[in-house]
C-alpha cells in the first residue's frame, strides 16, 4: 500500500498507484481529469499500462514554497477516486 | 517542432508533445489510450497541465533490443492525432 510522501528539493507531494487493468488506470486517469478542472490543480503524472505516479507540486513559487492545507485536500480527493 | 528521438540505455523512442490548453492535453490522452488498446502498445507517458512525454520501449526484451518497424508504425500513428 503506497501513501503520499512529502518530499524537498523541490517541495512536493508524490503517490504511486497501481492497477490490475489498463482499463482500470484509464478509469483512474478519466476521474482525476475531471478533479483536475473542478478544482484547477494539474499534478505531473506518469503513467503507463498498470500504474500512474502523481507529482503534486505547491502553488506557491520559488524555493519557500509549502505544502498547504490545499494540497493536502486535492491529495485526499485524489485517494477518494480509487 | 519536436520529432520522435531514438535514445539507448535502453534503446527507446521519445517524443514531447505540447498543447495550447488542458482539454488539448486531454483529447490527446484519450485518442492516444484507444490507439494503445486496438494496437496492444502502452507507452510510458509523463504528462502535465499542457504537454505530455511519450517513451516508446521496443517490445523484445534485454539489453540487445532494437527499435523495429512495429516500433516507428506506432509512432507514427501517435504522430496522426495531433
């Protein structure tokens, strides 16, 4: 079971996650656009037939830049989608 | 303009895509995810708000892969979508 990690240098959070199907990591894929839109916050993501890694960087700029409550929020509805 | 790069260790095929908005980005991913499916090809792609990363991995295993025929037939059908 993978969680989300915080991490430096730059300051971001990140999440693995696995599926058993492409057509379960398309599914993931379709949810998460549309979380994307409501809520204008577009993760980097990598992904290929069976897995999708999020990079969720924080909205401010430059080297300060915190993870906020924000993120923590967009991060929780993403673990909602699957 | 971005072409397909043939890269080694290992051998692969790379291309960066870049879209004016997020639906853009979208509608690419979704023609991109039927293409993968009726030719059972599934590249690792990095995506963003705005551009997307597709790494091609030939499909014979090991260190002596080489990119073939199938390989650039894929990439040029990515290539018809945008």
């Amino acid at each position: 079971m993978h969680q989300w990690q915080e991490k430096t240098r730059p300051v971001r959070l990140e999440r693995r996650f696995e599926f058993e199907t492409y057509e379960g990591t398309r599914d993931f894929l379709d949810q998460l656009g549309q979380l994307s839109e409501s809520m204008q916050r577009f993760p980097d993501i990598s992904f290929g037939k069976t897995y999708a890694n999020l990079t969720l960087m924080p909205e401010g700029e430059g080297e300060n830049a915190e993870i906020t409550n924000d993120d923590h929020l967009f991060a929780s509805k993403v673990d909602e989608i699957c």
